[in-house]
C-alpha cells in the first residue's frame, strides 16, 4: 500500500511522491522527506543518527509502540527505547557502512508481541539510518 506524500520544493512548487515499505530506493525517498511528511506513511519509520540517536520517530511508529516522539526523539533507539532490538538480527547489522535489508521480526518491549517485517536501511554517506516497520497483521 503506497503513502502519497506531499513534498514542498524550495521553489514553492509541490510534487508527490509515493512511498512505500517494499519500494525500491527507499532510503533514497525518505532521505529527501524533511520529518513532517514521515506522519503520512502508512508504516512506521525510525529515523536516526550514524550514533543511533533518534531525530525524527513517525505517528504510525508512534501508535504500534505507545511511545510518543517528544519522549523517544533525542534517545538512543537500540539502548533507550527498543531494547529488545538491540542484537545481532537488528542492531549489529547497522556497522556496515550500507544497508538496505528486510528482517522478519517480533517486538516484545513494552508491548504484546507484534510481528513485524523491519527494514533496516543506512547511508555512511549521508550519515543518516533508518528502521522501517510494517505490522505482520495489517487489516
């Protein structure tokens, strides 16, 4: 299901751009997203820093984890806020410098446990990362 997401250019010109889970390029798309428009997804997105800190943390991310961004941006993800993915099937996987990966996945921290589908994307070169989540039971 894709999200269509309105984009503002610094012409004040806007375009849209649809974004979804499985599309290819994705990190791509969601690097040029300023944080705002990361509320329109329909999937939960976990914006951070080359250092796992949070920058920006989406209403649908919001929802699945009952934790709101004021209280989750600014925090280390794998330490602070989602413990339960700090292992070598989610967190070791950001060392490398790249990463574009699907991940079959059950979180258990601070809530039932919801199966998930993660996609762990990261550019050394932007110096930006992020974990993508899509709900396994999507009605």
């Amino acid at each position: 299901m894709a999200s269509t997401v309105e984009l503002s250019s610094a012409a004040n010109q806007t375009e849209q751009l649809n974004v979804r889970f499985d599309q290819p390029h994705l990190l791509s798309a969601l690097c040029a997203l300023n944080a705002d428009a990361y509320d329109l997804a329909d999937f939960g997105i976990v914006a951070m820093g080359l250092d796992h800190v949070v920058t920006a943390y989406n209403l649908w991310e919001s929802r699945l984890s009952g934790l709101s961004p004021a209280n989750v941006i600014g925090r280390h993800f794998f330490t602070e806020i989602a413990p339960c993915t700090n292992n070598y099937m989610v967190s070791l996987r950001y060392e490398a410098a790249e990463l574009d990966e699907m991940v079959n996945y059950v979180f258990s921290y601070r809530l039932r446990p919801v199966k998930v589908r993660l996609r762990l994307l990261k550019s050394a070169e932007q110096g930006r990362q992020f974990l993508v989540v899509e709900r396994e039971d999507r009605p």
